[in-house]
C-alpha cells in the first residue's frame, strides 16, 4: 500500500533521496509493527493462546516482533559515509573542505591529520568533538582549537574523533552524510585494522591521489585490501594538485592527464576487476581542492590560469558523486533491511497458514466432540424416555392392582 504512493526518487535531489527512502522503509516497518501489536493481542485473547501447537510452536509474534524493533533500530541510525583516503600531503583535507565549503578540518604541508576524524552534521549551534576516550563534548569552534585538540590529544592513528558540525553550517552534511578524514596510508602499516574498523560501512571511497605523481605502492596496496574485503566498493579518483599543471603547455598537461587516466583505469579495471573502463572513466577527476576551497571561500583573485575549468571538474566530481553516494546507500543498507522484513512477512504468513489449518482440525476436533455429546445426549434423554414411559404403566398397572385389593378388602 505504501509503495503505491511513492513518488519518483529521480525527482528529488540525491543527498535528499535517502532520507526519503530511510522514512518510507521506516513507515512500512512500523506499520508491520503495529500489524504485528494487534495480533499478538488478538491471539493473547483468543483460544489459541491456550493451545500449545498452535501458538509457542507456531506463531512466535513477540518474537518477531523484537525482530522489527531492531531493524527499525538500526534504520535510525543508518547514514551515508563516506571515506577519504591517500598518502600524507595529498590534500586529503583540503578536499573535504573544498565539499564542506568552509575551512573546517586541519590542512597543511607535513604529516597534519594525525588520527581518524568523522564530520557529521547535527542540529546545533555550536559544534563540539568527541574523543574516543571520553564522553565529554570538546568545543571546536575554531579550526586552531581543533588542531590544537587533535595533535595533543589523539595519537593513535586508529583511534577516531568525531567532530560534530551545525547543518545549518554546511549543505552536504544537512542530509546524514558523514564524512571520514584519514591519516596518510602511509603512516600505518595496519590497513587491515582501518578497514575492519572504519570502512565495513563505508558507501563511496575517495582516493585523494597526487596528479604531480603517479599511482603509488601503497596507495594501490590499500585498495586492493579494500577490494578484498568488502564487496564491490565504489571508489572515486581525485587527482588532486592539477593546478601545479597550470604552467606546462596544453601538449604536456594532455599527455600527463591521459597517462594518469590510463594508468587509473588499468588499476580500477585489471588490477581490481570492479568497473568496466567506461565507468571508470566517469570516476576519474583532475582538480584542485585548494582553489576550490579559495573559490568558495571568496578568495579567488590570485588563482592559476585555467581555474575556471579546474573548478567545473570539481563541481561534476561532486555531482556524480552525491549521485552515487544515495544510490549506493539505499541499496546496500535498505536493500538488506527490506530482505529481512521481507522474510519475516514470509515466515509470519507460513505461520498463519499453519495456524490456520492447524485451528481448522481444531475445530474439526471440536465439533466431532460436539457430535459425540449431542448423541449421548440424545441417547440418555431416549433412555430416560423409555424408563419414564415403562415406568408410568407400572405404577398404573400397580395402582389399579392395589385398588382391587383395596375395594377387595372392603367387601369381605
Ligand atoms: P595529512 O593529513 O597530513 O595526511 O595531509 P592531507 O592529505 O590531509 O593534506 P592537506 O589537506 O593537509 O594538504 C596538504 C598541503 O597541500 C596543504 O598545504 C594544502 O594547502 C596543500 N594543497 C591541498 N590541495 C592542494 C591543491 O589542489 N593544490 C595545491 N597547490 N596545494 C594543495
Ligand atoms: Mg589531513
């Protein structure tokens, strides 16, 4: 029924289309809550809660009902994330800047994000951040107090901050995305334990590559971990620094770019079999975090020639990414929810079928019982009948007996 009045997804903007999706599945999970309330009263009051088979063995609606409790649980907290990953310097916070429009996170030449950080927007005034080891809100409403409490505070590269950010702030947090800055891949040799601990729930990945450089070890190392692990990872390439490229002449920048492109595509498509080269192609971007974070920021009068066309590449980036971002979303975290309500319909209607048929032999049982006493009964009131009738004629033949005697006596 409430599939029937969903509108077109296409026609919302993507960011929005999960939080639309993430309501309707969570309407149709609390109305099969409710569903499920009912039932469970109506057979609280019916027959069959006296009926062994029918019900514990049967029709275990607490059960399910804990069941969807949980589903629409995790529903609430579900949420769109996104990874950030590349070595040291490559811009990595500089990018997310650049998509939160704002110079938010640490950014700066050397080894700066020191730890995990997740950026996550909230409906308050004043953002706060929270430490792995403490349950205190940090305020971090200066970028220097926020350095500051990161380097001092937060040294296991593992470990994660969480910085919590006004909506009113920032566009793309507005729509429960949550953005995860990382230390540079080659600051740790414990990739497994990053994935296992930060990526299992992660929607899209971000390689923040160096366009000055070429595809490296471990940044190629990482993904094909990430490939490893989770199924089918949809990963976006930023050759990030192409404003360095600004200087060369258009014949040098083409060749650099399209070996870049090469190379990636060889990488995404033979090395990690996970898109053909077409799709590739469209996940592959030449940008300049730092100008667009300038451009944003309304400080755009010294930047390289060409910035205009590197900034449109940034803007179709992000375009195709938010796209890709609520699609793969709400297909593998809604997509696994709608298969789990999906089977406990399926084992609630077995169960009423069962149920059923079960309450028909019942009541079959019942009414041969009924059938049996209707002819006891029938049996003794013919019974009683009979013995009433036989023994009326006796008392008449006895009484008219007696009589004789009596007027017998009389006589003599
Ligand atoms: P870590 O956190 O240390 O791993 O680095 P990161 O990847 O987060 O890099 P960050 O964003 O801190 O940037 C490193 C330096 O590169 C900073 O000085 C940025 O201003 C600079 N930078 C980032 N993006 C660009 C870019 O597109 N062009 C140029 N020229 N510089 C950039
Ligand atoms: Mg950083």
């Amino acid at each position: 029924e409430l599939l029937k009045h969903t509108p077109d997804l296409t026609n919302i903007p993507p960011l929005q289309r999960f939080g639309f999706a993430k309501k309707r599945i969570n309407d149709i999970f609390e109305k099969f809550k409710v569903f499920l309330e009912e039932m469970d009263t109506f057979i609280g009051n019916s027959f069959i809660k006296d009926t062994n088979d029918l019900h514990g063995e049967h029709l275990d609606t607490q059960n399910m009902l804990r069941q969807i409790e949980s589903i629409v649980q995790i529903i609430d907290r579900d949420h769109m994330k996104v990874a950030f990953f590349g070595r040291t310097s490559n811009g990595k916070s500089t990018v997310i800047n650049s998509m939160l429009r704002d110079q938010i996170l640490p950014s700066g030449i050397g080894h700066t994000t020191n730890c995990f950080l997740s950026i996550t927007g909230v409906d308050v005034q004043e953002p706060y951040l929270l430490r792995p080891d403490s349950p205190d809100k940090k305020n971090a409403q200066t970028i220097k107090r926020l350095s500051n409490s990161l380097s001092k505070e937060c040294l296991d590269p593992n470990a994660i901050v969480r910085l919590y950010w006004p909506k009113t702030k920032c566009a793309l947090i507005r729509d429960e995305v949550v953005l995860v800055d990382s230390p540079g891949i080659d600051m740790s040799p414990d990739v497994d334990g990053w994935i296992d601990t930060h990526c299992q729930d992660a929607d899209v990945f971000v390689l923040v590559a160096n366009s000055e450089s070429t595809l490296m070890h471990s940044e190629k190392s990482f993904f094909k971990r990430v490939n490893a692990k989770l199924s089918q990872p949809n990963i976006f390439i930023l050759n990030n620094r192409w404003d360095c490229s600004a200087g060369e002449d258009t014949a040098t920048r083409d060749e650099v770019r399209s070996q870049h492109q090469e190379r990636t595509i060889e990488f995404i498509v033979d090395e990690l079999g996970l898109m053909t080269r077409k799709e590739t192609s469209e996940r592959i971007f030449f940008i300049s975090a730092k100008e667009a974070l300038k451009i944003r920021m309304g400080q755009a009068s010294d930047l390289a020639q060409g910035w205009e066309e590197r900034h449109k590449e940034f803007e179709d980036f992000e375009l195709k990414f938010e796209n890709c971002l609520s699609a793969s979303a709400i297909n593998t975290k809604f997509h696994s929810h709608a298969l789990r309500g999906r089977d406990i319909a399926n084992s609630l209607n077995e169960s009423l079928v069962k149920v059923e048929e079960l309450s028909f032999n019942y009541r079959k049982k019942c009414e041969e019982e009924r059938k049996r006493k209707e002819q006891q009964l029938n049996f003794v009131l013919k019974e009683s009948e009979a013995i009433k009738h036989h023994f009326k004629k006796k008392i008449e033949s006895v009484g008219s007996h007696v009589e004789d005697l009596v007027s017998d006596a009389l006589r003599e």
